[in-house]
C-alpha cells in the first residue's frame, strides 16, 4: 500500500490560516489503512483545527467528507454539489489523491494535510516499512524477493558494494545489508547461480510520469 503520514499540524494550521470555509477530504483506502487520513483522521484534524482556530480567536468552519478513493475519477463525483460552498479543500489523502482532486477542481485551493512516504508493508499496528519505489522493471525474480532498490542504500544490481560488514549495511549499521540477505536467501533456495550473471544498467523508468493500461482496456483508450 501506499503509506503517508499525517503532516505536523503547525503546518496544516498555517496552510489554512486565511480560509475561514475548509472542507476536509480523508481518503478510505491506503492512507485510511495506515492510519494517515481515514475518516479517523479527518475527524481528529478538524476538531483540532477548530479549537486552535477558536483559541486564536479566528474560527473556521470546517466540512468532513471520506471519498472511498480520492485517485478515482467515478468516486470524486460525489463532491459535486459541495466543494462550491468552500474557501479550501485540505486532502488527507496521498500525493496521487491530493493532485487528482486539484486537478478535478482547478479554481478551488486544494492543500496536502499528509506527506506521502512510501509504498510499503504493515508490520504491526501502527508501524509501516518501504518495500518497493516503483522502477518499473521489478527484478525480485533474480533477487529472491528482495528490492535492490528500496534495501540497498545504494540501490546496486550486481552484488554489494564492498562495505558489507556482518551482514549490516556500512551506511547504516540497524539496516541488514540487502545483498547479504539476498544471498542468503538465494543459497537457502539453491538458486545463487541467480547472482552471478551480471545484471545490465538499469533503464530507470521512473524519472517521468508513467501510463498504465491494462491489455483488455487498450481498445478502449484508443476511441
Ligand atoms: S525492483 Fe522495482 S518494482 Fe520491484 S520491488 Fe523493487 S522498486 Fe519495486
Ligand atoms: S552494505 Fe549492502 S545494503 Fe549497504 S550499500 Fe553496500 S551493498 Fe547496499
């Protein structure tokens, strides 16, 4: 999933500092699921926003609403007959949501209320790890299910770089060296011969916005 944080909320507060009329849009998927910017989270921010605005003795007014997908067109419509009634709209959703929201709606405001972090796993309540950055071109086949790129801290293809120190990564000791897991793995599974063909230079696919169309849907996109 993708994972966010919610971002401090001197930030969110200032963001919002000269809008009296702020509508606050949680998202019901990724960042719901890690506890970012779910219907939880709106709430929790607006009553938030609303007793520091009143403190400071400019009150907002602020509307709640969670979209079940804040990146898909058929889900925003439901905004419609409403985002008109305000100054502002604050995403809790990730950087995908945030921007297909101000794109939908180019003459209102759209503001993040979350940094979006990583995609990544759930390890336990609460606490969340990047596994993947999306190349593009996954090679988990070769690697034993280990992401080069992501566990690598310098995001080689051929091996470790030579700092390897007791299987921990010379630029972080608390990190495992990825490539020592990935031998180990691959020894455990008999398939070492994996890493001693050499991998060619990477064709980075992710330095420009990409396309996705799913092959039943090719026909479709072309009308
Ligand atoms: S190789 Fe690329 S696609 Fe595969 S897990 Fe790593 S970053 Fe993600
Ligand atoms: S020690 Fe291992 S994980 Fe760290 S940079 Fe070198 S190869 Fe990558």
């Amino acid at each position: 999933m993708i994972v966010a944080e919610r971002k401090p909320f001197e930030e969110i507060k200032a963001m919002v500092k000269g809008y009296s009329k702020v509508l606050t849009l949680g998202c019901g998927t990724c960042v719901a699921v890690c506890l970012a910017g779910g219907e939880k989270e709106v709430g929790i921010l607006n009553a938030e926003l609303k007793m520091a605005r009143k403190l400071d003795n400019n009150p907002i007014e602020l509307g709640a609403v969670t979209l079940e997908r804040q990146c898909d067109m058929e889900f925003l419509d439901e905004l419609e007959d409403t985002v008109g009634e305000y100054d502002a709209l604050l995403s809790m959703a990730c950087g995908a949501g945030i921007q297909f929201l101000a794109e939908r709606y180019p003459e209102i405001p759209v503001l993040p209320a979350v940094n979006t972090a990583f995609i990544g796993v759930n390890k336990d309540v609460g606490w969340y790890e990047e596994r993947c950055r999306g190349c593009g071109d996954c090679v988990l086949d070769r690697t034993a299910g280990i992401c080069p790129v992501t566990m690598c801290a310098k995001g080689l293809f051929n091996g470790p770089c030579g700092g390897t120190n007791q299987g921990s990564c010379e630029i972080n000791t608390d990190q495992p060296c990825a490539w020592f897991m990935i031998y180990e793995r691959l020894a455990k599974q008999d398939r070492l011969s994996n890493i001693t063909s050499i991998f060619p230079p990477a064709d980075w696919r992710n330095q420009t916005p990409r396309t996705v169309i799913q092959p039943g849907y090719k026909e479709r996109q072309k009308a």
